[in-house]
C-alpha cells in the first residue's frame, strides 16, 4: 500500500495499454504460446516491441491484445501471414473508428 501523499513513481504507465510491461516469457505464458510464435510476429511486422536496456524483448498490451487474436485465427487454421493481416486491418479499422468518433465529438467507449 501507498501511504497517504505519496505517489507511484509513474502512476500513468500501469493505465497505459502501450507501455511495454510484459517480458517476452511473461507474454507468451499469458497467451499460452511459444516464444518463437511472438518473434514471428515481429518478423511479419504486425508487433514491434521496445527493448529494455539489456535488449530483451518488452510488449504492451495492446500487442498483447494483437497477438491473442493472431493465435485466435491461427488455431482456426488461418496461415500465420493472413492472420497478421487481418488483425492489422482489424487494428486500423477500430483506431480509424475511434478518430471518427473523436473527431464527431462522441465520447469514448
């Protein structure tokens, strides 16, 4: 517990759904994949995780979120290449959405 009047030393990154939080063994353990399956997914493009200091792998996740619906289409028998495209179409559709709404004056939801 925090006391009171004191503050985390970044209260923003635990609500920030791209902050890199996850090791690339955390993130695969939580999809319940490989780790090899994370780094295809960077080879295809559609995840590119930031790197720590000592160059290990960190996802966010919204690329948590990304990868979890890859696998979705994966385990249905989609080509991993076709899975990432959907999903990226999928990404820019719900991101063109949101600007659409923003920019209507709608509130988030």
């Amino acid at each position: 517990m925090i006391p009171d009047g004191e503050r985390p030393a970044a209260p923003g990154k635990f609500d920030d759904e791209h902050y890199p939080g996850y090791t690339m063994g955390r993130a695969a353990d939580m999809l319940g994949t490989t780790q090899a399956f994370l780094r295809s997914l960077g080879e295809t493009g559609l995840i590119t995780p930031q790197r720590s200091a000592g160059g290990h792998r960190r996802y966010s996740r919204h690329q948590l979120r990304l990868a979890a619906r890859v696998r979705e289409l994966v385990d249905q028998g989609t080509a991993i290449d076709a899975a990432c495209r959907i999903v990226s179409l999928e990404d820019q559709l719900h991101e063109a959405r949101r600007l659409n709404r923003a920019l209507q004056g709608e509130p988030e939801g």
